[in-house]
C-alpha cells in the first residue's frame, strides 16, 4: 500500500477541460503542484457536453462504469471516462450521464433559461462522485471540494458514508467561492438531497434556499476546513466561518501565489 497522503479533488471546474471561473485554473495548478510534491493525486469533475471529448482525449473505463446511481427512488446510469491532465501524470475522471448531462450548455440553455433539473444534477455528481471513490477502492486523506456543485459532499462524507471505510479517516475542505447565479435549485432540492436515513434532516435545513449561497455556505459549514478563494466573498461569511469553532481556515492569498500555502494546509488537515 502506497505511503502517500493522498488528496481527491472534486471540482465543478478544472482548466483546461471547463473554465467558468478564475479558480479553475487554481485547481489545475493544485493538482499539478500537490502531484509534484509527493502526494497520491485524483480529480474527479462532471462531463458536461461542452467538453470537448476528442480534443482532450477522453475515453471510458469500462471497468468502473456500470454503477447506477439512485436519486429519489430513480436509479441513473453512471458513465465514468477518463483523461491525463496535460502536461502532468495525473488523471481526470469525468462523471457522465446520457439524461443529465448530454447537452451543449453547462447550466442554462441556448436562451439563458436555467435547466430545472440541476438540483438533480447536482446531487447525481455528488453521490456520484463518492460511489466512484468507493469503486476506485482508493481511500482519500483529503477531499478537496470545489464548485457550488461539490456543497453537498462534505455533508454526505460527514452522514451518509460516515461508516464507510473509504471515508473512515478522509478529511474534507470546501473551497468558499463568491456566487455565480441567482436562480434556485427547486423545492423538491432537499427530498432529492436526502440520499440516506443516515443523513439528519435538520442538517439539509443548511440547503433549504436551495440557491447559490445555501449551496456555498452549506458545504462549508460540514467540511473540516475552509479556503477563502477570492477578494469578492461577502464579508459576512468571512466574519462567520472565521469565528466557527473547529473549523480551520486558510485566508485568500492572491491570485499570484506560488500556492505553496496551499499545500501547508493540507498537511495541516491531514498531519
């Protein structure tokens, strides 16, 4: 068994595959850096059809594909296909499914119409991802979560796979970003949310906007640790989730930095 520590980045967006904030370019430059300096490294994002998959190079894994992912009593086939980041030994797993993400936009139509099935979407990518961990047989010591789509899984890590022993040990950090839409993931966002009787209904209370800062601010009220992303995050959650007991906090260091502080935390996290 490898010695490494090993991180698990979970993001909604990573360079070069998907870039609809500054941050995915962060992400790429983490993973590249955490790979170079030793760790175990393995991204996981959603295949949204924008992504072009002939240009980088995707292609299923059959062995991990198979895996029906079931959301409010409906199972949904899960497609995982697999690309090397380029420029670096490490690789991308993207999480397909011919329904909810076979189409040319990534959250709203040609028309600017926000989809409504994003709350499904949404929590389809979460559970997913995690069922792919667990199919990896990979134990992660860090979960690094990025993306309003990520919110759930530090909750679904801390509820529902508690006692899976993939998880058993794994910390999660939320990366807190500012907003990014102004539309709501539906009322029927909690029910689908609510994938186990391990889960503490008052605990998806934290979601019950159903919108961007619900997402946001629930992901990083059930992670280990917070990353502040941006010099634009409401200074309300800044004060909040400074002073939130047990939660350890690394503050937004510019965008110009070699993110070194970045690997400190982790280390930190998973000492």
């Amino acid at each position: 068994m490898s010695s490494k520590k090993r991180i698990l980045f979970i993001a909604t967006e990573m360079s070069p595959y998907l870039e609809l904030t500054e941050y995915a370019e962060i992400i790429n430059k983490l993973a590249i850096k955490s790979n170079e300096s030793g760790l175990e490294v393995r991204c996981i994002m959603p295949r949204f059809g924008v992504i072009n998959e002939r240009r980088h190079r995707l292609h299923e894994v059959v062995r991990l594909s198979g895996i029906n992912v079931s959301v409010d009593n409906d199972d949904y086939p899960l497609q995982i296909k697999v690309a090397s980041l380029p420029n670096a030994r490490l690789q991308v797993y993207f999480l397909d499914n011919e329904e909810l993400f076979k189409r040319k936009f990534v959250f709203s139509d040609e028309n600017e119409n926000w989809y409504d099935d994003n709350g499904l979407r949404t929590v389809f990518f979460a559970k997913g991802a995690l069922e792919t961990v667990k199919k990896f047989g990979w134990p992660p010591d860090i979960i690094h979560c990025s993306g309003w789509m990520t919110g759930l899984i530090p909750l679904y890590i801390k509820s529902a796979y508690k006692k899976d022993p993939v998880f058993a040990h794994s910390k999660v950090l939320y990366s807190l970003e500012p907003n990014t839409f102004k539309e709501k993931l539906g009322k029927g966002f909690l029910e689908l949310a609510n994938i186990s009787p391990n889960i503490n209904p008052k605990d998806l209370e934290q979601f019950k906007a159903t919108d961007n800062t619900a997402m946001n601010k629930g992901g990083a009220s059930f992670a280990d640790g917070i990353i502040f992303t941006s010099d634009k995050l409401d200074k309300k959650w800044i004060a909040e989730f400074s002073k939130a007991k047990g939660k350890k906090i690394l503050p937004f260091k510019g965008w110009d930095t070699d993110l070194s502080e970045y690997l400190e935390f982790y280390h930190e996290i998973a000492p």
